[in-house]
C-alpha cells in the first residue's frame, strides 16, 4: 500500500512517533507488551492524553487500577484528565475480572454501544492479559479477543491494547493471542545487564501496512511520562 495515504496519528511519544515514520495508523488495534513496570499504563495514559489535546474523545478501559487511582497517575506525570472527563471528552471506565459476569455482559452488549454512542477516537484496554482471566478456556478466550478488535475496528477507533508478556519470553504475550490480532505490536522490554544499570528499551516488532524502524531504542520514565531516545542506542 501506498504509505502517503495511510493516516497517521500521534501517539503522544515523540521518539516512538519517530520509530513509526509519524505515528500509529488511525483505526489499527495495537498492543504494547510487556512485563510490570515497563511502563505500559503510563504509555497509554499518554496516548489518551495526546488524544484529548488533538480534541479526540477517549475511552480508557481499566481492568488494574480504579478510576481515581487512574486519574492519581495521570496528575503525577502532569496530566490532569478530570477537566476532560467532566467535559465527557473522556471516559474511564473500570471493569473487574473478579465479577465474570457483569464484564463479559458489559464487554459484549455495553460496550459496543456505547463506542458507538460516544464516537470514540480513541480506546485504550489495559489490560487484555487480565480480560482472559474471564475464561479458561483457549477457544473463549480467542473468541473474545477476536470480537473484541472486530467490534473496536468497526468504530474505527485507534486502539491500544496492553499485554503482560510470558515470563520466559518477553516478546510474546501470556496469552499467546494478541499479537496476532493486532495490527501492531510494541514491545517494552526491561534489561539489566552485567555490572550495568537497568535499561528499558522499546521497539516496534510489528505495525501492518506501514514502513517502521526495527531498531531497539532506550527509553526512560520521567515525571512527564515516557521519554524515548531515538538517538541512543541499548547497551
Ligand atoms: N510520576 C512518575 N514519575 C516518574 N516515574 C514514574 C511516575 N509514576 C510512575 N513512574 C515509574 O513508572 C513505573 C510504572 O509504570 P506503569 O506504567 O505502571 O507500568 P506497567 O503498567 O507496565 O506495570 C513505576 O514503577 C515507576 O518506575
Ligand atoms: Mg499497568
């Protein structure tokens, strides 16, 4: 495909957008994977935040931290979401995987009408990983997942999905699922190398129908969210 006509926008990551020629295509599902504290609610706060400064509408779909814990966050990196939210430019919504029933009814009838209602831009899930707690078995849970992209790429909303990554490979989701449905896979990665500090790095493994660089870029966690630099290079 042509890459003039395929529609940018950004994720709210300088260095990321750099990484992506100009940002995440409008209407792609894309997961960020990785382990805790790489970083991935954070990176999705700040996509939600980029959205409501371009005057897109926003749905956050929580299934960690509740809505005020959210809200806490995203004041702690200079985020303040509440004025949005009374301005119903943004909804944060938290669904609980111990109560399967309300979340499975509220994912499959609730929610498709009400990104259709509000005309969402932009949904964020964070995160899938703890959606498939819902069910234990595979073939639900793929189907779930499945629906899931379908119903948000039918709205055309931009989404980020975020996944927690299997312990022994830290580019493959838990579920082993998402990264095959999604258009796009951002992989977090958290190393510590010998005699050296830690060091987070990003790279896009994966993101169809664009041209993208490959490279495994350091990034940091500041005060104002993240911070990728594109000019360094990992260890
Ligand atoms: N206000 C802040 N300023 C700087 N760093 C922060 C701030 N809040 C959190 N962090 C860093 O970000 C990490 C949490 O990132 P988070 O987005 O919650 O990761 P994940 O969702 O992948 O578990 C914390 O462990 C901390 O290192
Ligand atoms: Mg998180």
């Amino acid at each position: 495909m042509d890459e003039e006509i395929v529609e940018k926008i950004s994720t709210g990551i300088e260095g990321l957008d750099e990484m992506l020629n100009g940002g995440v295509p409008k209407g792609h599902v894309f997961t960020v994977l990785g382990t805790f504290g790489t970083g991935k609610t954070t990176l999705a706060l700040q996509y939600i935040w980029e959205g409501v400064k371009s005057g897109d509408k926003c749905i956050f779909i929580s299934l960690e931290e509740e809505k005020d814990e959210i809200i806490r966050t995203g004041r702690s990196y200079g985020w303040d979401f509440e004025p949005y939210i009374n301005e119903g430019k943004i909804v944060i919504e938290k669904l609980s995987p111990a109560d399967a029933d309300a979340t499975i009814n509220k994912l499959k009838s609730d929610l498709p009408e009400f990104i259709k209602d509000f005309g969402a831009d932009r949904i964020v899930i964070d995160s899938v990983s703890l959606l498939n707690m819902l069910s234990d078995k595979p073939r639900e849970k793929r189907e779930r997942l499945f629906e899931l992209s379908q119903m948000v790429k039918q709205e055309k909303a931009t989404t980020l999905l975020t996944a927690e990554v299997k312990d022994d490979n830290p580019t493959s989701s838990r579920d082993g699922l998402v990264e095959y449905t999604a258009d796009g896979v951002i992989v977090l990665r958290y190393d510590q190398s010998h005699n050296k500090e830690v060091q987070m790095s990003i790279q896009v493994i994966k993101m169809r129908r664009i041209e993208h660089s490959r490279k495994i870029k350091p990034y940091e966690i500041t005060n104002r969210g993240l911070n990728v630099q594109t000019a360094g290079e990992v260890f």
